[in-house]
C-alpha cells in the first residue's frame, strides 16, 4: 500500500454506517465518523404495530355501518406498507451514506474505498454512489459485520501477510 493513499472502509448495515481509516502503518482500523438512521431501530415491531392502530382507529373512527369509510383489508394493508416503508427508508439511508461519501472523496480525505454491507443494503448503496466514488471502489464484501470490532474487522478484511 503506498503510503500517500488514504483508505477507508465503509461498514454499514440499514440502520449503522461507520466510517473507518486503514492507518498508512497497517495497524487497526481507526474510526473517522458514524453515520445512523434512528427510523430504522424504531421501524420494526413497533412501526408495523403503529400503522396498524393508525389505520384501523383512522379509518373507522365515527364510520357508520354500511358506509365506504371501512377498512376492507387492515392486515394486508399493514405488512405491506411496513415492508414498502422499511425499503423506502433504507433507500434513503443508503443515499445518505453516498452522499456523505461522494463529498470526502471530492475534499480529498481519502483515495481508495472498500465497501462491507448487509446484501440488501450493499446493492442499495452501489445504486446511489457517484462514479468517482465507485471508481474509488477497491474491495466489496457482502457481509453485516458492523457491530464487530475495529480489530475484528481489521482482521477480516487485511490479514496479515
């Protein structure tokens, strides 16, 4: 590795994108920023259950029997509109990330890039890079390990020699 090229290391998943520096010494990993998407650790369990009770209370409430203010289809409507605001959300995480690091590339702070995500979240993100970014783009690694260590993840991505 030439000393003069700075190397970053995306780690993502949907909710957590870390930002990490390979040290021009070969050592650890060292953080530069952390990215969050606080809907995302809400979304799950409890989005789905909000939207249900908004619908349900929202689409009945003061509707009289027989009228076209029923819901026709509460369950179907809900998983749905979960999975559809889950997907939604993730896409504009991951053009978040991008952006976030379309903007370092062009100040400089680094030269080359690897990219280690959760599947899903990794094919969202190459959609939304720039093309100086993807060109800067020199490891992928379809992996959620972002809730492992610098070390660990040092370890997985540059093993020694």
């Amino acid at each position: 590795m030439n000393s003069n090229t700075t190397t970053w290391v995306l780690v993502a998943d949907e909710a957590i994108a870390r930002i990490l520096e390979r040290p021009a010494d070969g050592g650890d990993l060292t953080p530069v920023e952390e990215l969050t998407d606080p809907a995302a650790h809400a979304r799950n369990a409890d989005l789905r259950r909000d939207a249900e009770g908004r619908r349900a209370g929202s689409a009945t409430h003061n509707a009289q029997p027989g009228t076209s203010h029923r819901l026709r289809s509460g369950a179907s409507t809900t998983s749905s509109a979960g999975e559809g605001e889950q997907h939604l959300e993730a896409q504009g995480f991951a053009k978040r990330v991008a952006q976030r690091l379309d903007e370092a590339l062009m100040q400089g702070r680094f030269d080359q890039l690897h990219l280690v995500a959760a599947p899903r979240f990794l094919g969202l993100l190459r959609r939304e890079l720039g093309k100086a970014t993807s060109q800067a783009v020199v490891g992928e690694s379809d992996k959620d390990l972002v809730h492992l260590g610098n070390a660990d993840i040092t370890q997985r991505l540059f093993p020694p020699p």
